[in-house]
C-alpha cells in the first residue's frame, strides 16, 4: 500500500552508500576530476561493498539478493551524491551483468554471471550511445546483420563507461539495421574481438574522472550464442525504462548534493551585514530547487517502483528523466549562481556538479537500476 | 516499504467521484461560470442528499491529525483518511472547481474544527454537516484589509465578557469563501481568527466558532471574482457579536494561539493542492484531446529535441502534474501517518499552485482561438487554476514557509 517510508533493508542500503559516498567519493571528488582518473584502489573498494554481484543467484557464486529497482534508485541518489564519475564508474559492471541476470540464456548465465562474483571489480561494461546527433535508443545505427547463424557487426559507440579497460561488453545493435525497440539485440562482445576498436579516452565536458571510449565495430563477427537471450532475445524497451529510471536517481543525487551545499554556504555568507540567506532572492530560489528536487524525487521513486511491479513503467520513466534533466541543470546552476564568483572557480564543487549536471539531458544507458 | 499502490478504498472513491464530477458538474461548469452570485440549486441539492447519504464517507469528519494522548478514537477515522479526501477533492475539482467549493460542506471552517477543536466541539459544530434538513455550510473568515498573508497582523478582536462568559467579536473580514452562504444562507459555522490582544502579536491570535445567523454578523459584500465564480466570496462585518465561552477552537489562554490555528493549514494545503491538480488535469486532457483530434501525436519515448514544440508541453505538462500529485500525496500521506507535515504541505500547495497555473495556461495557449473560447472550458480552467496560488496563502508565502525550515532561520531572520 501507498507508503513513502523505506523499509528497513532499505534504510540499510542507504546508509551503507551513505557513508560510502561521504568518506569514499567525496573526499577524493574533486582530485579524481581535476586528474581526469579514478582514485587508486578506488572500483575494488567499492565492489567489495556488494552492490553488484548481491543481485546475482546463489549458484552462480553470488548472494542472490532480492533485486529490485526501487533499492537501485535509493543507492544510486547516495553514490552521486558523493560523486557522479565515481558513482557511474563503480556500477558500470551492472550494464553486463544484470542484462545477462534479466535475459541471458541458461548457458550465458552459467559462463557470464560467475565473472561479476569475484572479489575485484570485473572489467564488464555496455555500449548503448552513438556519437551523432538525435541519437535515439529504438533507431540505432550499430547494425547486427546475421549471415550463416553469425552476427556481423558494424557501427560507432561512444560514452562506453570504462571501456579502456573493459575484458567484455554487450553492444547493442539494431538487428538487420531495423528501427524500434524490438529489433535491438544485446550481444557479448570480447575486447580481443577482430574488427573491434577501442578509441582513446573521451574528454567531455563533465563526468572526468570516469574513463568513457568510443568504440568502432568494423565486420566484428559473432555467433549466435552471443545474442542476449538466444532465440528469445531481450525486452531491450524495458532496458531503456530501468536506465533512466537509474539516471533519474543519479540527477537527484547530483542536484541535492549541490542544493545542500548552496544551502550552506548561504547560511555563512555575509553580505551587508548578514547571511545571503536572510535575503529572498537567494532563499527562494534554493527553495524551489529543493522542491524540484522534492518532486523529481517521488518521480524516480515511482517510475522505479512501477518496474518492481511489474508494471509498464516506459511512459514514467521517460517524463521521468524529461522532466529531471531539465531540474537538474537548474538546481546545479543556481547552486553556482548562489556562490557567485566562488561558485565558478574550482575550489568549490559546485561547477564541477553543473558540468555533471548538464550530461544527463544527453545521456541514455549509461546506467541501470 | 516504498510502494506507490494507490489503497483500494482511494481508487473506489476516486471512481466514484470520478463519475459523479462527469454525470452532474461539468454540465453546469459553464452555467455556474457565466451566472455568478446565483445558487446552483440542482447541484446543491444533489450533493446535499449525497452527502447525508452518507455518501461523503470519511470527508465527513474532516481530516486527521496527529492524536494528542490520551485522546478518543475517533470513529469516523479510516486509514488513508486524507490521501482519500485528496483523491475526492481531485476528481471534483476535475469536474468544477468552483461547484466543488460551493458545495455545502464543511469546508475550510470544519476542517479547522476537526483538526483542532475538542470531541465535545467537533460534536456540537460538525453534526449538522450531517443531519440538517437543509443545506448546511463552513467557512473560514482569517483574511482582512489590511491582513492577507502576514496573518499575525490581525486587527480583529475577540474580548471576554466576564460577567456573562461570552466572547465578543469586532472587526471586518474579507475573502471568505463561502462566507456568505455560511453566515447567512444556512445555520452554518464560520471559523473567525480574531486576536485576544493586539499588543501580544502572534501570541494573542485565537479561532473562534460563530454559528450562521448570530446577531452582530453581518454579510457587507459578496465578490465578483477572476475564477471559481459558483463559490461566493464574502466581507463579514462583526459587531459586538457575542458567543459561548466554549466557541473558542484550543486552549483558551493568550500564549499558544497562533500555533494551533496555523496547524490547521497543514492539514488544508494539500487539499488546495488536490484541487489544483483536478483542474490541470482537465486542462491536460482536453488539450490532448484537441491536439490528437488535429492529428498530432504523442511519441513518448523519442528523442526529446525530436518533439514538436506544442508536443514537448503537454509531455511536459503531464510530468508537472504527476509531480505535483506525488507531492501532494505524500503531504497527505503524512497526516495519514501521524507525521508532523508542515513542510510537505507548504511543498506540495507552493508547487503545485504554481505549476497548475503553468499547465492551464499552456492548455489555452495549444488549443489557440479553441482554449480562449468560451465555447471550451479550457480558458475558464485557467481562470479557475489561479486561485490556487492564492488562497490558504499565497505561492510566495508557502515558499517562504518552505526556504525557513530548509534553512532553520525563524520569521525574524528571514522576512
């Protein structure tokens, strides 16, 4: 029944990535961005935190773990929170693995699902975008054309999270070259694979420390059993839903993290002899932010639980994230704009989370609850 | 557990005031718009014997708060109380925003009594909600001149008159709605917030329960207004106006009053913002309806700088909504719970007040020479939508609430 309190599982999962996010990512954010790299040591410490491979069934060497995409949303807040770059780097094993959990054969669960149970972070990852403008999930240009019960591959990826050092993906292609969510098939993808590229390190606008490639398929063959889900293949329109719903989640946890710290700094700024604060100006506008953050919030709470139903969640997830990627580039940007001067050098972080803020308008399957 | 499975007993009453907002309100949407300061009888009528039918259901006693110790059960209480009140509110708001206000109904005025007043009280002022032969009405009487917003500026007094205990009230009230049709039209109750002593500010404000027909309360002017024109809105003129001791809503003593009498919007907030929701989803669902009867349609899913300009805003225009209905909901959900919500409630009604306008706004807009004809209902919509961020206080003064517990800086700090 109706219910906004998170049971106590959840509440321990939040906590858990709570503080994770506080003494993990935070205090090495702003190192990790200026370097352009992850902390070291950093993905093995969070992959001993469990979040992936807890999803993965007993018999293959996981905890086996309810899933459910209401507890992604509560963790992936938390993680961004503390860092987006660190918080999609350390779940971009999920782009493999739960995929394979969700539509893999019996055969493909036996040989893939063991590889996200171990004890370091498995180099598993997804390459879902393309590097052109308009980009849409159900008209995809990668082609898988199948030729004597192999699949050949042709077609450009991009923002590939940890692609430089990924053993294994699953790319995503448009079978025979058709339009629409049913026509995409999710193959597995081997680094070592003829005719597949892998491009140097992308520099964006955001996101730095996370280590994203283009990827160029030329001819890269594959056989059948590569194909996501065999004959069956996958609900890749479903794939869709779980990932906004896990961007959404992520924008909340960016925007709040900028919000409170806009929040803060208000309260200590004196100017005319007392806090900004104390002005409307500055409190109203932190105040519809937190609002929106308020709203964008029960959005992605119930795009998320709609899935766990096993509802049709496509329709909320995608005003979900239509709706939030626009909050938060607001919310980060008043956050700069409450600071002012001090809001555009590098010493505080608040321009860091608006150059992170303004990706997700262009983000898609870059994560996944 | 999060889970966002509407109760069956929210949807039950959602369909039924569904069904009864489209079978007996939308027909005299138009009627009741272009024909202000007259009664709707039929639809009074109608929604009298449905409400002493019982029909009313929980929204008879009113909504639910938090119970002090020791307290009573209160026998009307259901669970999910004001998430069902907040569904019923939608769907007739949906049907008229205006007839909805103007139904006899406790209104704000009950609603004030049920949440603060004692059993014995609730007793004596909310049976009639129930019984009476003939329509009954509430009003909340709080606005003045020179007090809209900064409450805590009231000039109404309400002195004791030892000799006989019985309070005495002087002062002029404005924009109460249903004002005239509890103070006068019906033996109803008006909720009057009067100060026991001007000098002591917030401190010194009381409510105090006026039953319709007291001598000394006099009717001075009725409205003519932007929107919601089936409700009427009223200046009341007290004069020596004299009530029971007991008439007084809380503790009698000068030191706790403004407290308790603010508690009350937080259990009415999110009703304004139910109804809110009822008319912008209207609003949204005739624009749909124009825009695909014209062929357009609606790619959810595409590409978002795919969309068309018109498409983009009533996607946008639906996730405004829902963002305002989870918000409201949750400030609901709240009361339900027995959880302090002050700030939930000044969310959901500053959010929501403002987005409602937004949508309503962009309906007429997309539907062009059809949203501004009154041929549609789309323009009075607009004019209806407004209200709502305006009344149980403005959009700015719910901000204001909000930015001040955010922050932790109290009404001195932050002006």
């Amino acid at each position: 029944m109706f219910n906004l309190e998170p049971s106590e599982e959840q509440k321990m999962l939040q906590d858990m990535t709570r503080s994770f996010a506080s003494e993990q990512m935070r205090t090495v954010a702003h190192e990790c961005d200026e370097a352009c790299m992850l902390a070291s040591g950093f993905l093995d410490r969070a992959w001993a935190l469990g979040l992936v491979s807890a999803a993965v069934p007993a018999e293959y060497g996981g905890t086996g773990f309810e899933r459910s995409a209401v507890a992604g949303a509560l963790a992936a807040e938390e993680l961004s929170w503390g860092d987006l770059s660190l918080a999609l780097a350390m779940l971009s094993p999920a782009l493999f693995t739960i995929p394979v959990l969700k539509w893999g054969t019996p055969e493909q669960k036996k040989a893939l699902l063991p590889l996200a149970c171990g004890d370091s972070h498995p180099h598993l990852t997804a390459a879902v975008m393309e590097p052109f403008m308009l980009f849409d999930p159900a008209g995809m240009r990668t082609a898988a054309v199948r030729a004597n019960g192999s699949y050949v591959l042709n077609g450009r990826k991009c923002l590939v999270p940890l692609g430089g050092t990924a053993e294994k993906f699953i790319v995503y292609a448009a079978r025979d070259g058709q339009k629409g969510y049913e026509n995409v098939l999710g193959l597995v993808v081997d680094r070592a694979q003829p005719g597949l590229t892998i491009g140097g390190r992308e520099r964006n606008m955001g996101i730095s420390a996370l280590d994203t490639v283009e990827l160029e398929l030329e001819d890269v063959t594959v056989g059948g059993d590569a194909v996501l889900g065999g004959e069956e293949g996958m609900d890749f329109k479903a794939l869709v839903s779980a990932s906004r719903v896990a961007l959404c989640a992520l924008a909340v946890g960016t925007a709040r993290a900028a919000n409170e710290y806009a929040r803060q700094y208000a309260l200590e700024r004196n100017a005319f002899g007392e806090p900004i604060a104390h002005r409307q100006a500055i409190s109203f506008m932190l105040a519809e932010d937190y609002m929106e953050i308020e709203g964008s919030r029960l959005l992605t709470w119930e795009s998320a639980w709609r899935i766990d139903a096993g509802l049709d969640a496509f329709k909320e997830a995608y005003l979900a994230k239509l709706y939030i990627d626009q909050v938060v580039v607001k919310v980060t940007d008043d956050a700069v704009q409450t600071l002012g001067g001090h809001g555009y050098i590098r010493e505080h972080p608040v321009e860091r989370w608006l150059r992170n803020g303004r990706g997700f308008c262009c983000f898609e399957g870059l994560s996944i609850v | 557990m999060i889970s966002f499975e509407i109760p069956s007993g929210v949807e039950n009453v959602s369909q039924m005031f569904r069904n009864l907002a489209m079978e007996y309100m939308r027909k005299w949407a138009r009627w009741a718009d272009d024909h202000e300061h007259e009664r709707c009888t039929e639809w009074v009528d109608f929604m009298w014997v449905f409400a002493k039918n019982g029909m009313m259901g929980p929204m008879a006693s009113g909504m639910s708060r938090k119970k002090k110790e020791g307290e009573q059960k209160d026998k009307h209480r259901v669970k999910y109380q004001n998430l069902v009140m907040a569904a019923a509110v939608e769907q007739m708001s949906w049907g008229d925003a205006g007839l909805y206000l103007s139904m006899p109904f406790m209104g704000l005025g009950g609603a004030a009594i049920a949440a603060v007043g004692t059993d014995e009280q609730k007793q004596r002022f909310l049976t009639r909600f129930s019984t009476s032969e003939t329509p009954v009405w509430g009003a909340m009487a709080i606005t003045e001149p020179g007090a809209g917003s900064d409450s805590a500026a009231i000039r109404a007094t309400a002195e004791l008159d030892e000799a006989t205990n019985e309070w005495v009230i002087n002062g002029e009230k404005i924009f109460v709605t249903q004002g005239k049709s509890a103070a006068e039209d019906s033996n109803g109750v008006v909720v009057v917030w009067a100060t026991r002593d001007r000098s002591a500010g917030r401190a010194g404000m009381k409510s105090f329960v006026v039953e319709g027909g007291t001598p000394g309360m006099t009717v001075t002017k009725v409205e003519h207004k932007l929107g919601i024109r089936a409700s009427d809105t009223a200046s009341i003129v007290f004069e020596d106006c004299r009530i029971p001791f007991d008439h007084v809503l809380g503790d009698p003593e000068v030191k706790t009053g403004f407290k308790g009498a603010m508690a009350t919007f937080d259990a009415t907030r999110p009703m304004v913002a139910a109804s809110a929701i009822g008319i912008g989803q209207a609003s949204l669902e005739r624009a749909k309806e124009l825009y695909e009867e014209n062929g357009g349609e609606l790619r959810y899913g595409a590409n978002p700088n795919t969309l068309g300009a018109a498409e983009r805003d009533l996607m946008l225009m639906e996730a405004q909504i829902k963002v305002s209905r989870l918000l409201t909901w949750k400030a609901a959900w709240m009361a339900d719970a027995g959880v302090h919500n002050n700030l939930e409630a000044s969310v959901a009604k500053a959010k929501t007040g403002k987005a409602v306008t937004w949508v309503s706004n962009k309906a007429v807009e997309i539907a062009g020479p059809l949203g501004y004809s009154k041929n549609e209902l789309l323009e009075k919509w607009l004019r209806d939508a407004k209200i709502n961020d305006i009344f149980e206080g403005t959009g700015q003064i719910n901000t204001l609430v909000v930015a001040r517990q955010i922050f932790g800086l109290s009404s001195k700090e932050l002006r």
